[in-house]
C-alpha cells in the first residue's frame, strides 16, 4: 500500500519494530528506537531527522531533503510533505536513520 500523506507516514514509521512515538521537546511527535531518536514530525507536514554528513549531503544533492529549516549548517535536514514524492523521501530517509540506530545497538 502507498503512503499518501503525513498521517500515514506517522503510522508506518510507529510499526516498525521497536519504534515508539514520544512528544518532542518543540511540540512535535518524535519517533524513537532503542532510546534514540530517528527523527521528528511538526504537524503531518514537515520532517526533521539528523543525518551522518555523507548522507545529509547526498541527500541534499539528491533533492530528497532541504537544509534544516532551522540549523541550515547542521547534520538536521528537513522534508516538506507536499507531494508523494517527498513522502517516500521522507520515509526512505527515517529508514536509514532507523536502521543506523538499530544496527549500532547491535555491535
């Protein structure tokens, strides 16, 4: 099944195994694995998440995700849900991040 929209994004990212949703610090809903966070959404509309410099640069270069909104100079980037095309950037993105934070735990 397609992710359409923000709202089923939150729901896929929350059954993945081992990921809970928690309130983040600036009033959005943080996805956590392992006591971790993988990243943040604000409303169902934009996505947060921190990223190696290699990865935060390939997707920046890729068109997948912007300078954080924020902290343009950070290892955050961000991702505006506006089309289904930034929807899977946005889950491809917290995958990565997930399974970095999954497999750290596990070495």
């Amino acid at each position: 099944m397609a992710i359409t929209n923000g709202t089923e994004l939150v729901e896929a990212v929350r059954h993945w195994p081992g990921v809970s949703l928690q309130p983040h610090r600036f009033g959005s809903t943080e996805f956590v694995v392992n006591g971790k966070e993988i990243g943040h959404m604000h409303g169902v509309s934009l996505v947060d998440l921190m990223l190696s410099k290699a990865a935060r640069d390939e997707a920046l270069r890729l068109g997948k995700a912007a300078p954080h909104h924020v902290l343009p100079e950070s290892n955050w980037v961000s991702v505006h849900l506006r089309t289904e095309t930034d929807i899977r950037c946005a889950l491809e993105l917290l995958r990565l991040r997930y399974d970095q934070l999954v497999s750290s735990e596990r070495t």
